[in-house]
C-alpha cells in the first residue's frame, strides 16, 4: 500500500493534503481488506458471545474460545507487520506532516471509536439499545481498521519502480 510523493513545488501543507487525499483513494481501492474487515467483525462478535457464556462452559468450549482468540490476534498482528513492514518510521517522525498525520490517525483511528463504543443512550427496549450497540461496534471497527490502513498508505515511502511494497502496480 503506497502513494506517489506530490511535486516538490507545492507547499508543505498542500503537499500534505494531497498525500492523505491520496492515501484515502489508495485504502479505499483495497476491497479485499474491507472484505476481511466484514468478515472479521461477525467473528469477533461471536467470540465475544461465546466468552459471555465461561461461567456456564463446558472445559472444552473454553479452550475453543481460548484458542480461537488467539489465533485471532496472531492473525491480526501478522496483519499489522504485513501492513507496516515497509514503514519508515524514523523519517516518519522527524517531520511535521508525520506528527500531524499521527494526531490525526490517534483522533480518527483510536479516539474516536474509543468515544462511540462508550456512546450509551437508555431506549425503550434491550432489543433497541442491542441493535445501537452493534451499529456502533461496527463503526468503531471500520473507524479503526481504516485509520490505520490510511495511516500505512501515508506513511509507507512511494515506491521507486512504479511497484509497491506488495510487488503490485501502484
């Protein structure tokens, strides 16, 4: 996942918002990491269900959701260093635009989901406040996964062949 660098004759900041207007297109091109995205949630939620019921678990049924956890996260890290690998993150820090796309990634990518799924209304009914609560763990999901594929779009260096860090066209 890369973007091409902007001329160097524009200013700094407009250079800045071309590469994140840029990084944008280039996350939104992956459809097949939103499509992991949509399967990824159901599962989570079903683990999420399963570890509600421990208390009441058969020795087996923990150790399922035990193992399915963590094979979730080693995907989800194997992930992470697959989507970061080719990040540069001494360079990415030693500007402003980096420490600016950072805050913007920490607003966007971990504040604001943390604020959604801490969003609680009382309605009228368990079944309304259940179907608000998925609404809103779905957002903070696809807030969150999107941030972060945005972010190493940015901060991934523009490929020097016209080849991206997957060895794909960029």
């Amino acid at each position: 996942m890369s973007i091409s660098n902007a001329p160097a004759a524009r200013s700094a900041l407009m250079t800045l918002f071309s590469r994140w207007r840029a990084a944008c297109s280039v996350v939104w091109s992956r459809k097949l990491l939103w499509l992991i995205l949509t399967i990824a949630l159901p599962v989570w939620l079903f683990l999420d269900y399963q570890w509600a019921g421990i208390p009441l678990a058969k020795a087996w049924q923990v150790a399922a959701v035990a193992v399915s956890g963590c094979v979730l996260l080693g995907v989800a890290g194997y992930a992470l260093r697959v989507v970061f690998r080719s990040v540069d993150w001494a360079a990415a820090v030693r500007s402003v635009g980096g420490w600016t796309t950072l805050v913007l990634w920490a607003l966007a990518g971990v504040w604001l989901p943390w604020r959604l799924l801490w969003l609680v209304r009382p309605l009228a009914s368990i079944a309304a406040e259940a179907t608000l609560a998925a609404i809103r763990f779905a957002l903070a999901d696809a807030l969150a996964t999107g941030a972060l594929l945005w972010l190493a779009a940015v901060l991934t260096p523009a490929p020097v062949d016209g080849r991206g860090p997957d060895g794909n066209s960029a």
